[in-house]
C-alpha cells in the first residue's frame, strides 16, 4: 500500500488566493483526519470525516476553511480567501477504528506570502 | 474533555545513555494512549499504543511506555539511545475506541549527541 498520499507537498500562494489540498487514505480506511501543525499551536483537529460524512468541524478555524470528501478516496481541504496566519504544515491521516492508531500523509507545507 | 501535557519540550541526551519522555493526560473516562514519532520533514508514525491489558507496552525499535492510571502518565522510556533516535515525540489521546479523534501532546524534541 502507498500509504496515505498528499498533494502538493510544499505550496507558495499571496494572501488573497484560494489554496486547495489533497488527500488519498488508504483503502478500507473509514476514517479520515484533517491536522494542521505548527510551532505556536502544535497539532490541531481541523475536521474528520466517517465513510465520507463529516463528524467533527469544531476544529476548523473559520468559515474561510472547508473540507469534502466526495468518495472514500479522496478528500479535500480549502482555504478561501488565504492569510499569512495560515501558513503551516496540513496533515492528512486515516485509519480503519480510532485504536488501530492513524497513519498519518506526508504532509502539505503551505506558506501564504 | 481529555487533554494531554507533555512536561519537557526538549530532551538532550548522549548517545547510549536512558532517556524518559513524559507524559501526563487527563480524561474522565476509559482512555486508549499513543506515543508517535515525527522525523524532519515526515508525517507522523506510530510507535506504541495502550489499549488495555498489560501496562507495560513495548515497540520494536527498544522504546517502551507504561501506563500509570493513578497517576494518570504514559511515560516513554528508552533504556539506550542512538543518534536515529533524533526526532520529535508525541504523546496522545482517545476516548473512544472507534474512529475517535486524537488528542495529541505539544510534543517533545529528542536530541541524541554522540
């Protein structure tokens, strides 16, 4: 299995733009994980998703963020319009049950200009 | 709510000597706890878990944690560390043993001197 693939790895935008992120789960993994990290606020849960239902938002920071997934293998994270306060890496993760523990992309590192 | 705190942000240590990295959370109920590492420029991986059972927990690269309900810690212990071991540590977690979210710590920086 390729694990779980996110796209793109690094991404440079100005402020104002829309930025859009991506995420391929693992196959047969029901759960899907939004994170975003960074030095000040460490590792936040943006959303997750269930067979593709949306759970849990309470994460994300504001109505300039969304988050889809259209079908179980794919899922998307949006910034509209981007501010330099986004700038972070944004984690994909999924897993089968929460206790199988998460498997967690690569990482997308976004830096708003 | 649960909430974990990882009491060290940074551990220097020299190579082959024992390290202890802390960590302390708090939940009301039944908890599922998680040690993950992170490498530069890597996601996250897993090193151990505690789900129930045993208290002691063990991963196969010599890292181990115990799980300590009255004093509510899952510490991280390495009895002798190598330079590979440089990385970033998290501590977290879950109450619910389905897809629930994770809680994860602030981390702990490891720096392994030779």
């Amino acid at each position: 299995d390729a694990g779980v693939i996110q796209s793109p790895r690094h991404e440079v935008t100005e402020m104002g733009q829309e930025v859009t992120l991506r995420c391929k789960p693992i196959s047969g993994h029901d759960y899907l994980f939004w994170y975003r990290q960074t030095m000040m606020r460490g590792l936040e849960l943006l959303i997750y998703f269930n067979n593709n239902v949306p759970i849990d938002d309470s994460g994300m920071p504001e109505d300039r963020f969304s988050a889809k997934m259209p079908n179980a293998s794919f899922s998307t994270l949006k910034i509209q319009p981007s501010e330099p306060r986004d700038s972070a890496v944004y984690f994909c993760a999924s897993t089968p049950r929460g206790i199988d523990g998460y498997t967690f992309g690569s990482g997308t590192r976004l830096t708003v200009v | 709510a649960q909430s974990v705190t990882q009491l060290d942000s940074q551990v220097p240590v020299f190579e082959e000597a024992p390290v202890e990295l802390r960590c302390n959370y708090s939940s009301s109920v039944s908890v599922y706890l998680f040690w993950y590492v992170q490498y530069p420029n890597q996601g996250l991986q897993l090193l151990l878990k505690y789900l129930s059972g045993s208290t002691l927990v063990e991963s196969i690269n010599g890292f181990e944690a115990e799980f300590n309900k009255s004093q509510t810690s899952f510490h991280l212990r390495k009895p002798s560390v190598h330079i590979s071991d440089t990385a970033e540590y998290f501590c977290a977690v879950s109450d619910d043993n389905q897809g629930g979210k994770l809680i994860f710590g602030q981390g702990t920086e490891l720096s392994v001197k030779p």
